[in-house]
C-alpha cells in the first residue's frame, strides 16, 4: 500500500455523479489530510456533500486557489478535469505528484484487471463480462466508470478475485501517463465522440489507445475486426491480440440488435481469455436483462413499449439504437451540443422502415439536427409534453424511444438525470 498517512492530498473534482466520493473516503481512511476542491457551488454539489458529512474533509467550493495545487503532497483529478488546466500545470511547476483514482488503484491492486473502453458499448461490455465471470467466480468485482468507486472495492479484492473495470478515454489518459495497462484489455469499437474535449479523432483514439499500449507480451487485447480504425492498432499491441466481430454464433438472450451483437462477442472473447467455459457464458448471456438507461424497457402501457436510451449521446449510438428496432417507433432525439456531426442519425432516419415519426428535443446541438434533415420541425422544450406527444402518436405495438444522439447538458445534470426523469414522466402515463 501507498503511504498516504498524515499527508496532504487535493482532490480536484468532488462532481455530481459521485466520482470523486469514492476516492475522498478511500484517503481518509489512510490517514491522509483532504482538501476537495471544485469550482461548482455547495447547492449544485448537494447530493456529493451530503455524502460526506461529518468526515474531516477541507471543502474549497466556488473556486480553487493555488495553494491547494503547489503546496501539497498529491493532486488526485476528476477525470473530467483537463490535462490542460492551469491549475494542473502549478502542480507539476511544484513537482507535486498528480494522480487519478484509477491509477490509484491500478497501483494498488492485487489481482490481474480486465479493462473495456470504447465509443459505444463499453457498459453493457463490462457488465456482461462480469456477469459471465461471476458465474465461475462469484465474487468478480466490477467497477470504474458505471458510478462505482473502484478504490472502495479494495479491501474484498484478493489475489484470485477478477476485475472488470469500466475505462473512459478520460480515464485512460491519467493511465497512460502513469504507463498503467490492464492485464486484459478489450476497445468495442471508435467514432466520433468528445470531440469538444479532443482537437481530432486522432487525439481521440490515442487516448482510447492507452488501454493496451502498456500491456507485457503475455498480456491479452480483444479488439473489433469489423472496426477499420480500431483493427489498425493491432500492430502496436505488445500483447496477444484476439478478435471479434460478432458472427461467433453466441446467443442474444435478452438483448436485441447487431451493436448488441458486437457487444456479446467482446465479453465473450475476454471471459474465453480469463478461461470461462463456454457453457457458462452462454448461461449467462441468457439470464443477463441489460443495463439501465441503455436500451431499457421502463414500461408497457396499452401495447406500446416505452424504452430509455438516454445513454445515447452520440448520433452513432442513436443510430445503432434506431436500427435496432423491429416494431414502428416514435423517436425522441436531440439535446445538447458535442461537436459532432449527425449524419449517422439522419442516415439511419432516412433509411429506417420503422420509423413513424421523429420528437426533437430542444438543445444547443438540435438546430443542426434539424439542418440536416432538411426540415424544419418543433422543437419541445418541455421534455414532459415531448414525452406525452410521443405517446399520443403511439398505438398498440409501437416503441417510444427516447435515444437523444446528443449530450443533456442545459435540460438536465447529465444524461443520468435525463434517464431517471424519463422514468418517473412515463410512471405518470395512464392507461386509456
């Protein structure tokens, strides 16, 4: 273990999804000396601070002063704080050591880590690699970046228990600069996201590159053969590379659609490399319902299916989501811009059999959406009356499907919150 006794260690980025929870109780708890420091108000971090009351934590909120970054032992950020920040750049100027909580626990842990990235997918890939490894090892842990700390799961962690860890191209960057990879790593596949944070797709992928590149040459990468960008990295793989292209004959159980496909064949290909048997990974691809907020059925109501896929922020994730569709769907779409474009959406909505009819949501990225469909239609700012207008278009076998295409900043906290308010307006429908 790291000596973090009596030290002094900023975390910068305490955040709404709780991100930076885990990591502050996880320091206290080796005696270090806390100070959290983020630049939103004490009511916007509400939920985070309640969860810490009455521990010994130095709050600095509304602001960050360089103090907290110069005179310290540690710097420990968010990793939706930039590598850029000025603040950052004090640290090093000091020779201040900067981490993250995943390096933290790269460091720390004892047992191999399998590590899944990529633009789309990498939820319901890590979660379905768990479920496959649990059906050997019962007390697999999975963690990262699905809103679980995956420093708080240390002390059930041994030497023989699997990890699955969540990785976001923003996590990978903190790895990378600590030359940290995990023993087994899987990219689902790269398109454009982040494209606000990043100059370039090449920037972009880079970071996602992170995931394998510190790899020794026993260790295992399973990447997409039908991704053109991905399957070039394969020549800079230190280790073995294992392939996927989700034509491995593998059941679909509850899940449904080609992205979906794709998905099964990387857990797969990873529970296969751990040394899972086949048999139990097809038990668990069957009892395995999904992920929230990606693809999930909230209700039924007079024959029509309402399904949450809020964590659809980019137009190709939408797009996947469209095409997966076997009944007639209302789609409601749009939101917040990222810098990315949405031909992927308007393809697949030109092209779709299925769809009715097309709900946009008002947000700084929907203009363009509206652009590039060529026409000009409403825009809901209430997201209930989008909802409801949904649902009134809507007779007995058709879906509503909520899968904006875009980010859900400036209608909601994140995309999370989006999800939970779909949920609670869709509780609200009433049976005719």
């Amino acid at each position: 273990m790291l000596d973090l006794r009596n030290k002094r260690i900023t975390v910068m980025g305490l955040g709404v999804h709780g991100g930076g929870l885990g990591v502050t109780r996880f320091l206290l708890e080796q005696g270090a000396h806390v100070i959290v420091t983020d630049l939103r108000s004490a009511e916007i971090l509400q939920p985070s601070l309640e969860a810490l009351a009455g521990l010994p934590v130095e709050f600095v909120l509304g602001e960050h002063r360089d103090q907290d970054f110069e005179r310290v032992d540690m710097v420990i950020r968010n990793p939706g704080v930039p590598r850029e920040s000025r603040y950052l750049q004090l640290a090093r100027a000091a020779g201040v050591a900067i981490e993250m909580e995943m390096t933290l626990f790269f460091r720390l842990c004892p047992a191999p880590i399998i590590g899944i990235t990529g633009t789309k997918g990498k939820t319901t890939t890590t979660t379905l690699t768990g479920a496959m490894l649990r059906e050997v090892y019962p007390d697999t842990v999975v963690a990262g970046n699905l809103r679980v700390s995956a420093l708080e799961q240390l002390p059930r962690i041994t030497a023989k228990t699997p990890v699955v860890l969540e990785l976001s191209s923003w996590q990978l960057e903190g790895l990378g600069e600590a030359g940290l990879s995990p023993e087994y790593a899987c990219v689902t596949n790269l398109s454009p996201d982040h494209l606000d944070r990043y100059g370039s797709m090449a920037d972009y992928g880079l970071a996602k590159q992170q995931i394998f590149l510190y790899q020794s040459p026993d260790d295992v990468v399973v990447l997409p053969k039908h991704d053109l960008i991905v399957n070039t990295w394969a020549n800079d793989a230190p280790g073995r590379v294992i392939w996927f292209d989700g034509n491995e004959g593998w059941p679909m159980g509850q899940l449904q659609g080609q992205h979906n496909a794709l998905n099964i064949a990387a857990a797969a290909a990873l529970a296969q490399a751990y040394g899972v048997p086949d048999a139990a990974i097809r038990k668990a691809i069957e009892h395995f319902a999904g992920v929230e907020h990606r693809m999930e059925l909230v209700r039924e109501i007079n024959g029509v299916r309402l399904i949450n896929d809020t964590a659809a922020t980019t137009p190709t994730a939408a797009a996947a989501a469209l095409n997966s569709m076997t009944s007639p769907v209302i789609l409601i779409a749009g939101g917040a811009d990222k810098k990315l474009a949405w031909t992927p959406l308007v393809e697949a909505i030109q092209q779709s059999a299925q769809l009715k009819r097309l709900i946009i949501l008002d947000g700084t990225g929907s203009p363009a959406l509206s652009a590039a469909l060529g026409t000009e239609q409403e825009r809901y700012q209430s997201f209930e009356q989008a909802i409801r207008a949904a649902f009134a278009e809507a007779e007995a076998g058709d879906t509503v499907l909520l899968s904006p295409g875009a980010a859900s900043f400036g209608m909601f906290r994140n995309e999370f919150h989006r999800g939970e308010e779909f949920r609670r307006i869709v509780g609200l429908l009433t049976e005719a």
